[in-house]
C-alpha cells in the first residue's frame, strides 16, 4: 500500500518544485555538488588510473571520513549510543566534514528528525512521498527544515558549534587539498573522492529506504547488504536493524552481518577511547 493519489499527487508536485534550489544556501549547496561531480567526471576522463599509492590514499580519506561519519556523527551525537573522548570526537568530525558531510549542528538534528517522523511527509530524506531523487539528492538544497529545532538543544557548546564557521574552509581543503600533490591527486583526492562519499551516504537515505508493501507513514527501512560495499561495512546498511533498536552502538546483529563500525568501537573502548557503549540484543525492546 502506497500514498493516495491526491497525497501521490500533492508530494510528486513538491518534488517536481523541489528539482531545484529557492534560497541562496540552497543555491551554493547545489552549485557545490555540480561543481563536485563536473570536476569528477573531468577527472575520471583525465586520469583514469590513478595508481597503487593514490588509490590507497583515496581509500584512507573516504574510510576515516566513513567513519566519522558513522561513529561519531551518527552513533555518538545523533543517538547518544557510545561516548567518544573529545579528542577522538575533534578528530573524526574534522574527517567527516573533509569528506564533504555537513557540520555537526546541522547533521545530527536533520537526522535525529529523520527518526522522529520516519517515511512520513515530515521526513526530510524520505524516498516515498517524493521519490529517490528527492531521497538521494535534491533534498539537500532544500530550505532549512523549522522542526528540526527541537532537535539541537545539546549541540549548541562551542566544541560542536566551532564548526558551522569552518564549513567553507573545510570544504575548500578537501577540493583543491590533493592538488599539492600533483593533478592526479588534485582529481582523485578532491572531487572524484567527494562524489564517492556522497553517494555511498545517499544510498543509505534512498535505497535503505525502498521496502515494499509498507502502508504510507510507516517505516520502509530494510538491510540492503551491498550497500556496504559502498560505506567500507561501517553497519548502516543494515537499517532496518538501526530502526528498530537506534539507540544501540551495534547494527549488525549477527556474524553474518558485518559491521566494522560497531568493532571499531569495542576498540576504542578497550582503550578507553569510548565509553557508556549502548548495546541491545535482537529481542531488545526501546
């Protein structure tokens, strides 16, 4: 079961007006994301071998970036599962903005939102009422969402906050940064590196959100496996597991769903690097 027609209609014509920005931080975020994959597709025709040594530095920034994002963004400020010490937190928020992700103060509220109004009109990245371009792409110029601000109540201390200020530095060194290795690096360091990041974390906003036979309104998360080729098995792609225990550090609830991102907490916390780990088992209620 699927929206009604004049629901269907009413969000195909939102998404239809949404297929471009309105507002100017709509606007640069759109200008960003052409330039991004213009340059990438340039890129990808110039050098299209980057060689062993790139390649692996490629890899390195998009995994940390991954897993900035994962870890820190999405277990321990979104869903408060595990504590991070600061200084591992400064550092993995440094890595997920390098990779192109939004600040904190604006990531963790949109997504904790996310939740609070999963599939329904209210969801800022839902692919059901405005379909997978909207889940995938277009919602990210979309004008500031007003209910997101009930979600941003603890994100305001400076040590989060510092970072709405150094977005446009941030996102200028992850650009041009390769370039001071040569113009191979320039591209594949830079542009090509950034759309790879966007997409693999897109996929989890629109394909994760694909299950079929869910009445409008309710929850379509499901697991999409090879997802996680995309996102280095980090454990987002196990969604429909995240959506039923969010709270819980660990996604994959069984061996046969890999989740690194889940292990590099256990590391951390051996350390004594992360703390107040939440976990909760497969008949876990919360």
């Amino acid at each position: 079961m699927r929206p009604n027609t004049k629901a269907r209609g009413q969000a195909g014509a939102a998404a239809i007006d949404a297929m471009w920005p309105r507002e100017f931080w709509g606007f640069l975020i759109f200008v960003w994301l052409l330039i991004t994959h213009l340059t990438a597709a340039a890129g990808l025709v110039m050098y299209p071998v980057p060689g062993l040594r790139l390649l692996s530095a490629f890899t390195a920034l998009a995994f940390l970036g991954g897993v900035g994002t994962a870890i820190c963004y999405h277990r321990a400020l979104a869903h408060r599962s595990v504590r991070l010490h600061p200084t591992v937190r400064t550092v993995m928020i440094f890595f997920a903005m390098l990779n192109g992700a939004a600040p904190p103060g604006s990531w963790v509220p949109t997504h904790r939102l996310h939740h609070a109004r999963t599939d329904t009109p209210d969801d800022p990245s839902s692919p059901v009422w405005r379909g997978l371009w909207w889940a995938h792409v277009a919602w990210h110029w979309q004008a500031d969402n007003p209910l997101r601000a009930r979600y941003m109540a603890d994100l305001r201390d400076f040590s989060l906050g510092i970072w709405n200020g150094l977005l446009i530095p941030m996102f200028l060194l992850a650009y041009f940064g390769g370039a001071c290795f040569g113009p191979t690096a320039f591209f594949w360091l830079g542009a090509i590196r950034l759309v790879f990041a966007f997409h693999a974390t897109s996929l989890v906003n629109s394909v994760c959100h694909t299950e079929r036979g869910v009445p409008p309104g309710k929850d379509s998360s499901r697991n999409v496996w090879w997802v996680g080729l995309m996102i280095f098995f980090l454990g987002e792609h196990w969604h429909r597991n995240h959506h039923a225990y969010p709270s819980s550090a660990r996604m994959g609830l069984s061996w046969r769903q890999p989740d690194l991102g889940y292990l590099l907490i256990l590391g951390l916390e051996t350390v004594g690097l992360a703390t107040d780990v939440r976990r909760f088992g497969r008949g876990s209620v919360r």
